[in-house]
C-alpha cells in the first residue's frame, strides 16, 4: 500500500474516531466529515481542507479499500475499514487513529487520547499493541508504528504512525539510544556541577571543624 497523503490520514483518523464518539451520526456526511478534519481541538496540525479536497482524500481511501461510501442515502456518507482492511484489532485501530490526529505521542498520551475509542487497562497494554504494529511483519504490509528516539530530557519515548511514510531520523526526537536512564547533555553538566559545589562546602566545613576542635581542644573521635 502506497503511503498516504497528511489529508488522507486526517480523514481516516476522523472516520475512526468519529465512529465511536458520535455513533448516531455516523456513517459521516461530506460536511460532518471536513468539519472533523478541521476541528482546531484534539489535531496536530490543525487543518483548513475544503469540502472537495476532503471528497478526494475519501475518494482516494475507497480506492485503497481503507474507507467506503455508503448507498442508499441521498447524501453521501464515509466510513472506515481500516480494521478489516490492514486487519488489524480494534486497539490498533484506535491507537492509529489518534496518531494520524494528533501525530506522534508517549504511551502515557496515547492511553490517554485513545480512552473514548478504547480503554486501556494500563500502559503496558498499549505499549504490546504499539509493538505489534512496530514488529508487524513485511508479509502482512511491514510495520505501522515506530518508537522514536527520546528527545534530550524527556522522560518517555514518543510514537509514530506509519502509514504517511516512514519518519525521518531525529525529527521527532534527539539522538537515538536505547537505555531508558538517558540523561541530556546539559542536565548531566547541571548535576556534575553541583555535586563539586557540594565537595567544595564539605572541604570547608571540615577544615572549620578542625579548627574549632582545636580551639577548644576537643579530640575528635
């Protein structure tokens, strides 16, 4: 499957979300649909698609097998088969999904993001289905999700989609590394310089007690 477009992804994004926190509504019409794809809340990039570029990102997704329009309905209405598609499970729909709307994110986020597509027990249940798609094998179309390198001074890792393409080295992070201790470059100078700041006042300190020992001519022990 070909890598899709940043208004492609945006559109498939909004057909799975939309489909669990507005069911009534849904399948979506043209309009709901770029009103998604334009809502300026829970999107990373906030876009300003016309009704007719939306049209031929769903035009497009139906020919990839990743959306349909629905018939029997004067309006034209879009779903997602994202799932059925890619076959993929309902977790790694959702978690794609608030990828593709709010691009890349740490597990804490993305359980946090994803709760109204799915509720995740805990972080390490998302972190196995982030995996899954990482390790999903070049049989089966290759990995959806990458693990990015940390950023200097950031605490978790965050994630990425792969279904726009693959992720350019470094440009959602720093350096890569594996050790889940980094520490960056300028608070390990920060500690380094600290902890001589602390030698030099305990060298002090000793050299006072020594003399107010002698003084009063205490023996230390």
């Amino acid at each position: 499957m070909r890598p899709l477009s940043l208004l492609e992804a945006r559109v498939l994004g909004v057909l799975v979300e939309k489909a669990h926190t507005v069911p009534d509504s849904y399948p979506l019409s043209l309009n709901a649909l770029t009103l998604g794809c334009n809502q300026k809340t829970a999107r990373d990039p906030v876009l300003a698609a016309s009704e007719s570029e939306v049209q031929g990102a769903a035009d497009a997704l139906k020919l990839l097998s990743l959306a349909f329009e629905s018939s029997g309905s004067r309006v034209s209405r879009y779903e997602h088969n994202l799932g059925r598609a890619l076959a993929l499970p309902s977790q790694s729909v959702a978690l794609l999904a608030v990828l593709m709307l709010r691009g890349p994110q740490t597990i804490s986020e993305l359980r946090a993001n994803s709760e109204r597509l799915h509720r995740f027990a805990d972080h390490s249940a998302v972190e196995g289905f982030l995996d899954e798609l990482a390790a999903r094998p070049e049989e089966k179309g290759g990995p959806l999700a990458v693990r990015l390198a940390r950023a200097p001074g950031a605490r978790e890792a965050r994630w990425a989609q792969l279904l726009t393409g693959p992720v350019e080295a470094g440009a959602h992070g720093g350096a890569p590394t594996d050790d889940e201790d980094f520490v960056a470059v300028s608070e390990l100078a920060a500690l380094k310089a600290r902890l001589a700041t602390a030698e030099a006042e305990i060298v002090a300190l000793r050299a006072l007690l020594e003399r107010v020992c002698a003084e009063l001519d205490i023996s230390r022990t």
